[in-house]
C-alpha cells in the first residue's frame, strides 16, 4: 500500500516516483487494505512511478498494480533532438526542439535570438527504452565537442513528458564561453491563448525581459493554448557550481545562483532558453577577471537540466501554475509505520517570531551612529539585565496568546550572567508553552552551554542554528562575496560535534536562491536535518509605491517556498524561513500595509514548501534600518498590530492541528481601567479540538501594578465545542502611570497526549494623561527654538484623536521619528485614535487630517508644512491653528535633514550624522518618553554602559 496525501487547497493529478528503498517495503504490507485504490504502476530501474490523482486536502490509500495494461493516452517518440508528442489516435500535437549553443561570450555574452541560427544537436545514440502501463521512457546518449549529452524522455501517458538533458564536461574548464539549450516548442492547431510565469508573476502573455533579473530561475512556465487544449512547458531549477577563490577563503558561484530560463523571440511558436553561462549575482572583489562568469561545467561534473511538457484539454492560467507547483515544489516521500508515504506539499506551516532581548531598553538619545541608544548585543551581560524579567514573561505571555513559536535571535553565554539570562528565557518559554528555535553564535560560552540546554530543555528547543547568516558572510570584514565562507565550515564543525550530542534538530542557514550551498556544507561532512533562508523581499525596497503597486510587486514571495521546497524535497531535509520580513511598507497606513502582508504571506503559505517561518522582529524598536522596521508584530509597548492579528490568523489556518491555539480558544474583554471604576474582566474557554480537554488550572497573570481577584480557578472539563465563561475583577491604584496595561488568563490543560499551555490576552487603557505631566524643566537644545516658550506643548489636546503626519517626500530620519514619537506617546496616552498617516493619503483619507496635527518635517519635504510654516525654518518647534477643524490644533516640529538619498532609497539613507531634525524630535520626545511604563533604559543605564562616545544624554545639552 501506498499512502499519497494532498496538502495543497487544489486536486492534485501528477506523477509520482517512489524510490528504490522505499518502495522495497511495498511488498510486506497485505494487498487486502479497506479502501485502498487499485492504481497501475510500473517499475522503472529499481523504482516505482505511478501517477496521483488526489482531491484538495485529502489522502489516499493506493494499492499498486503491477499488472495493469497500458491505458490510451499520449505517446512520444524522441529524433535528433526532436521530442513529437502525440494524441491517443495518433494524430500529431506538439514537438519540442532541442538545441545547444556554444560560442565565444564576446562583447554580447547573452543569448541573442541570431543565436538559435547556429544551435547544434549531437548526434544520439539509443541505450535503452522501456514500455509500461504508466509511462514509456527512453534514454539515449551523444558527444558535443568536450561534452558527454546524456537525454532522458519520460512520457506519461496521463499527459506529461518529462525531459532531462544531463550535460558532462570531458575535456578542460573553459572560461568566456556563452553556453545554452534551446528549447523550441511547436503545435500544429491554431493558437488563440498564451500564459506565462516570470519570477513568480503570472500574466496572460509570453513575457519576455531584457536584461534578465536574474532573481530566482526566471521563467518557470510557459502555457499555449487553442479552443480544447493547452501545451505547457515547465522550467526545473538547476543550481550552479562554485570554484574556490586563489586566497582559500571563499568557495564563489559561478555563472550566478543558478540557471537561467528566459524566452527569446522565434520562428517557433515559443522558444525557452536556458543558460549553461552567464554572469554572477553580484559583482565581489573576486570578479576582476571574470574567472566566476561565463564558465562551462568543471571537468568531469555532470549538470542535469530537466524540464516538463503537459498536454492537456482546456488549461486556465491559474490551473497552469498549480500544475508548476505540483512538478517543482516540496515533495517528501518516506516510510511512516512501514507504509510508503508521499506528501504534496508539507502538511502544516508553523508561524513563529525573532526575539531579541538586547532591545529590551533603548533609549532615545543623540548618538554619533544612530538616533536610539539600545542597538547592542551585550544587554544580557550586565547584572542589571535581571531586573527585565517581568518584561520577558510578558513579552512570552504574548507570543503563547498570538500562538508563535520563537527564535532566539543571536544567543551567547559570554558570562555567568548572560548564560543565566538564556536559561531563564528558556524557562519562561515552558512555563507559558512556547517553542523555540536558537541562533547560536560561535562564542565558546553558547557551545560549551547548548549541548546542557538541549538536554535540560528538550521539550522547548526544537532547533540550533548555528552562526547567523554567517555561511555567505565574512563577520570580520563585513563581505558578501556571492559564496560559502570557507571559515563557516570549520566553525560549524565545531558547533555541530556539540549540537550532535543531542537528538536536537540542526539548521543550516542560507539565503534566498543559495540552497545549493547546502551541498557545499553536506560534502564538507556536516550533518543537518533542515534548510533555511533569510527571506526579505527586495522587491519592496525599490522605491515608494501606493498600496496597489505594492499588492502588484508581491509575486516575487511564491518563488521562495517554490525553490526551497524542491531542494529540500529531494534532499530528505526540512525547508524554513528562520527570518522573513519586508521593506518599503512604511508609508501605508496600519490597513493597506496589512493588506500588502496578507498577500506577502498568502502567497509565500499556499506554495506549501516551508515547514517553518520566523518572522523578523516581535516588537517594534527604534533601530533605523532600511524601512523594514514600525509594522511589527507588537509596538513598543506591546499593544497588537495588524500583522500580529495576521500572523495569529495564519497560524490557525496553515499551523499544526495540535498547537494549544488550535485547540483552545480563549476570548477575553478589554476596555478602560481607573482607580475609581475596577475593570471587570471576563473571558472564555472555548474547545475548537476533536478531543475532550482537561482545565488542570487557570492563573491570572499581569503587572504588578494590577491587584486581580481571584487570581486563579479551579479545573474543569470542556468536550468538543464547549466553552466556560469567568470573571476576574481587576483593581489600579490610581497613582500609576497612564498607558496600556496587559493581563493573561493563563491556561493550562491535558489534551490526549499531553500536559499543554496557553494564554489568553487582554489590553486595558488606563487613560489618566494630563498636559501638566509634560516636562518643561529641561532647557531647550541649544539650537532649538520654542516662540512662546516650551509650554506651547501643553496647548494640544494630546488624548483628542490626533495624526502625526509625514511628508510624502519625505527623508528617512523624518520619517523615523515620527514612529519614534509614535511609539511614546502611544505608550503614554493610551490613545487608540493616535494615528500616523503620510500625505499620499490626504485624497483618500482627508478626515485624517481633520484633527489634531503633529508635522514632522521641512515646508520642502512636507505639503502641510508649508501650509503651516511656509517661511519658518527649523530646528523650531510651534503650533499653529487648524485650518479647518476649529476644535483641533496644529503642533509642527520643524528641521532640515539634508540626506540627499530620502526615504525613497532606504538603503542608502545617511544615518551617522547629528541633523536639525534629530535635535528638534528628540527635544519634544525626551519631554514625554520618561512618563511610559515602557521605559526601561533607566532600570539598566543604557546610557551609560552603551552610549559611546558622542552620546548626548536627554539631561544635557548638545555641544
């Protein structure tokens, strides 16, 4: 018997091959299994293929037959490269050409069209055919100069013909060489449809592209169609090889990341090219010479290029797609209880989340290198870390009620302190029921420690990943060279022989279009059971676009699980995203940009090619970089985002049926808290299982400045679908800062297996802010203007609904301090109505400017600016009256920045030099950031211990 499960949200019809020491075990199970299907399969060398045919979300049990007789279908014949595909009666439907090119790469190294006039076919001799009940297969073989041509045609005939040309070079490495396959593709009826897929993007045409992008393979499919039929052409991905560099460093791709398919105009109905050569990724110091581009196969490697047609009646796009999914996404097929097992697709995504507890407590500072103190890796290592440990069960209490796992990001032990800082996470991990993932640095304290955590934690840790990032990056100098780090290797080795000692499972970290160097890790010697990349979307960083052309650039994610997906699926490994994140959101407001996630992650989950994702980071901080930060999961003082409620989402749809949130739902109320009115707190218990559940316990958790009673419940029991309601009546002492306070009914549980854990999660806004709380006792900066003095900052009615409004040209540093403000007085005013929108949005969205008004900016960068101050130039901070709204004022922060790059070019944006704008916004924020409960560089001296040289504390004035 054979199990085959469909994964996918579409039926699943595609051939199947089991391999040889899997399917050895096919003939001890009894052929006399209830329900199984009788499915014809044919042994081809030592496997078994057969072709699936699954409805969406389902398995079947197939019992094979080895016996059955060849079913009409499609049939193929294969002549000097020539492959005709034909009809059951015999009729001719279409024919694949086959071409090879090969000439001096030259002033024009890419592959031009007057290119296909010179391709060649060697000639081939036959070495086998075989015939069958599920397909015909022939190989044949052929010599092209230094070249051994090797070509598998395997026709299915259900409709698909698979086509491998392995290509082995015989002779010596040769360099400048622009190498490719032609593939020509012809029908003989009438074509009246065309469809393609270009780096992910599906579009009812031929695409065609010059230069090449060169991001991922490039064409993936291609799709003619007439009235009753459609001829497919899929493109596999085949990744490039690597040279060592002269130094011994590095170990470089050549001919870039991997092959490249692309469409070039012909006398045939479609041509596909498919680069054997081409230039590199990227150019490194390396590629003066050029040795790393335009270089054949090295001497006695084979290189295997295969691809798929698929004849079909009538095809949509949308159907084409899925068909590509189905031939280049994950696939595993194992034993599970001695019965062969294939999966389409992985069954389940897990969601999780970075953690980061080095920025726990930044500050907002003047710093020489940034504008926030607090961007550092050694928080953990001082004594006074300890006093941060409400704030990570808190932060912990939040990732078990949104249903996440977490990684931790870039662990060390470089002393007692920090190791006992680690073993504390860990703990609070198992006490509210969450996973973790750890990024191991190589520091000797984190792998003397990580083989007595694994042991001591087994049942948190689910993964060691050691070395960030570090396998295509020199740390030291700070390289990227488009290559695996040969000094990676030898310290993962290191780090493995400890990681090993434990049955915790190893990731080896790549990036996006790298897995082929995990080859280059697995021939080195070391042993890992999963892949990962870093999954950020440069599409999102290439300027500022509306929400629509951000909704229209997310194609490019599907190509992430795609090609991960097929590398792990044939390599026995388990394919993740340990980061993801994305760039260029900022300027949209909280729904649009949500929208623009809710498409980033809808595609990126519906490929089923990724087991885990991570997203980068829990909580927003104040560390400037690139345009990724301000839309993550939490803000600074861990109210919930859009993209929190997304990911939790996300997580009861594509996570594992077993996590508690997929078990238990837990529904809390949230409202306002004062001294004088107590909150009620209700929430309830709900079973979402299959099973009965046991309530072993309810405790009530939250900030100390919160009296609850009572502060726990007695057990109980919910069958499927049941639910309990309980109150708890929540008590603040009304001398308390104002702001966002959090409580968690915690959960604890048996299911049928196991003893488990969840939070739930209820925000109260303690709205207790009053103008006279602001600091107006510290001097101005020096150069900063107040007219009328600092206490014009009490002459707006912060806790009336309130848009802090940013230029839509504007730079960077305007930009970020508007969401530093953001954070702030967010965190201070608990105020739901304190919005930041960007003026792009004034058509859509004028009663956002309808109200109070914080600017932020220049009159040069900021249409509101000069309608407010149109001669006044800054650093000046002043208010002005609303020009259209009588009840509403208008504060205005005003200072140039002269980054020449602005926030349309995040990468390049300056952030090392003290401006005008930084000195106005951290004027008006130091005035309020000391009223938060959110605060916490105080309770370390962040400033002090990392401040530098150059930092400016918030008590002096700037010289």
């Amino acid at each position: 018997m054979i199990i085959v499960r469909n994964n996918f949200d579409f039926r699943a019809m595609t051939p199947v091959t089991i391999p040889a020491e899997i399917a050895g075990s096919i003939e001890h199970r009894s052929r006399d299994v209830t329900g199984a299907q009788p499915v014809p399969t044919q042994q081809i060398d030592d496997t078994l293929v057969l072709l699936a045919d699954v409805p969406a979300g389902s398995e079947i049990a197939c019992r094979p037959e080895t016996e059955a007789r060849p079913p009409g279908g499609i049939s193929a014949s294969v002549e000097n490269g020539v492959v005709r595909v034909c009809a059951p009666s015999g009729d001719f439907v279409a024919e694949l050409s086959l071409g090879l090119i090969d000439r001096p790469s030259g002033d024009a190294p890419e592959v031009r069209p007057d290119d296909l006039d010179d391709q060649a076919w060697p000639e081939m001799t036959v070495d086998a055919r075989q015939h069958g009940a599920v397909c015909t297969r022939s190989r044949s073989s052929g010599r092209w100069a230094d070249y051994e041509i090797d070509l598998t045609v395997c026709c299915y005939h259900a409709g698909f013909v698979d086509v491998e040309i392995g290509v082995t070079n015989q002779g010596s490495q040769q360099t400048q060489r622009t190498m490719a396959i032609a593939k020509r593709v012809r029908v003989d009826r009438g074509i009246t449809s065309t469809a393609s897929r270009l780096y992910g993007r599906v579009r009812q045409e031929l695409q065609f592209e010059e230069p090449p992008d060169r991001l991922y393979q490039g064409l993936d499919w291609l799709l003619l169609g007439g009235e009753d039929w459609t001829c497919q052409l899929m493109n596999d991905q085949t990744f490039n090889w690597h040279q060592p560099t002269p130094d011994g460093k590095w170990l470089l791709e050549c001919n870039g990341r991997m092959a490249m398919h692309r469409l070039l105009p012909s006398d045939s109905d479609a041509c596909c090219v498919t680069s054997l050569t081409g230039p590199r990724y990227t150019q490194t110091r390396y590629d003066a010479d050029g040795q790393y581009e335009f270089v054949g196969p090295p001497p006695g490697r084979r290189i295997s290029y295969a691809m798929r047609l698929h004849v079909s009646g009538r095809t949509t796009a949308a159907e084409a797609d899925r068909q590509f999914v189905l031939y280049e996404g994950y696939r595993r097929i194992a034993l599970e209880d001695r019965t062969p097992t294939v999966d389409l697709g992985v069954r389940h995504t897990k969601l999780g989340v970075l953690y980061i507890p080095d920025r726990l407590a930044e500050d907002f500072v003047l710093w020489r290198t940034d504008t926030s103190v607090g961007k550092t890796n050694d928080l953990l290592t001082l004594p006074r870390s300890r006093r941060l440990r409400d704030v990570i069960r808190r932060d912990f209490r939040i990732m078990s009620a949104l249903g996440l796992a977490c990684r931790y990001h870039h662990l060390k032990a470089r002393n007692d302190v920090e190791l006992e800082m680690v073993r504390f996470i860990l703990e609070t991990a198992r006490t509210y029921g969450v996973s973790m993932c750890l990024d191991i640095d190589y520091e000797p304290g984190a792998i003397a420690a990580v083989d007595r955590l694994n042991h001591e934690f087994a049942d948190v840790i689910e993964f060691n990943e050691p070395m960030n990032e570090a396998i295509y990056a020199d740390h030291e100098s700070g390289e990227y060279c488009q290559g695996v780090n040969a000094a990676y290797l030898d310290r993962a080795r290191e780090m493995l022989a400890e990681f090993h000692k434990s049955s915790t499972r190893v990731i080896i970290t790549v990036s996006k279009g790298m897995a082929a160097y995990a080859g280059i890790v697995r021939d080195a010697g070391l042993d890992f059971q999963c892949l990962s990349s870093h999954d950020y979307f440069s599409g999102f960083r290439r300027g500022w676009r509306p929400v629509e052309d951000q909704l229209d650039q997310t194609f490019e994610v599907a190509n992430y699980p795609i090609s991960l997906g097929n590398y792990c699926g044939r390599h026995g490994l388990e394919p993740m995203a340990t980061e993801s994140g994305w760039g260029g959101l900022t300027h949209l407001s909280d729904e649009d940009r949500v929208a623009v996630c809710r498409e980033i992650y809808g595609r990126q989950l519906a490929e089923r090619g990724i087991t885990h994702l991570y997203k980068c980071w829990f909580q927003d901080t104040f560390w400037k970089r690139h345009g990724r930060r301000h839309y993550e999961l939490v803000a600074w003082d861990r109210t919930l985002r859009g993209e929190g409620a997304l990911l939790r989402d996300l997580q009861k749809q594509y996570g594992p049926r077993d996590l508690p949130i997929n078990q238990v739902e837990l529904t809390c109320a949230e409202g306002e808290i004062t001294a004088s009115a107590p909150f009620e707190l209700s929430f309830t218990v709900r079973n979402i299982s299959e099973h009965r559940l046991t309530i072993t316990a309810i405790n009530m958790e939250g900030p100390e400045e919160i009296a609850i009673a009572p502060d726990a419940f007695e057990g109980f029991v919910l069958e499927p679908r049941d639910g309990r309601t309980l109150t708890a009546r929540l008590t603040l002492d009304d001398r308390e800062k104002p702001g966002y306070y959090h409580v968690f009914p915690v959960v604890r549980y048996r299911d049928d297996r196991e003893q488990r854990t969840i939070c739930g999660w209820s925000v109260l806004r303690h709205r207790s802010f009053r103008p006279d709380m602001i600091d107006l006792d510290r001097s101005p900066y020096e150069s900063v203007e107040y007219p009328g003095g600092v206490k014009i900052l009490r002459e707006i009615d912060l806790n009336a609904p309130t848009t802090i409004a940013v230029g839509a040209n504007a730079t960077r540093k305007e930009a970020e301090w508007a969401y530093n403000l953001h954070n702030v007085l967010h965190s201070v005013l608990a105020n739901d109505e304190l919005l930041i929108r960007w003026e792009s949005y004034l058509d859509r969205e004028p009663q956002m400017f309808e109200r109070n008004l914080i600017v932020i900016g220049t009159p040069e960068h900021s249409m509101l600016a000069r309608t407010y101050a149109p001669t006044v130039t800054g650093p000046k901070v002043m208010t002005a009256p609303h020009k259209t709204c009588e009840q509403a004022s208008v504060l205005l922060l005003l200072g140039d920045s002269t980054d020449t790059h602005g926030w349309q070019q995040m990468e390049m944006a300056r952030h090392d030099v003290i401006e005008e704008i930084d000195i106005v916004c951290a004027d008006v924020l130091r005035r309020f950031v000391a009223l938060s409960r959110y605060y916490l560089s105080p309770r370390i001296g962040i400033v002090e211990e990392f401040g530098g040289a150059g930092a400016v504390d918030t008590d002096k004035t700037l010289v």
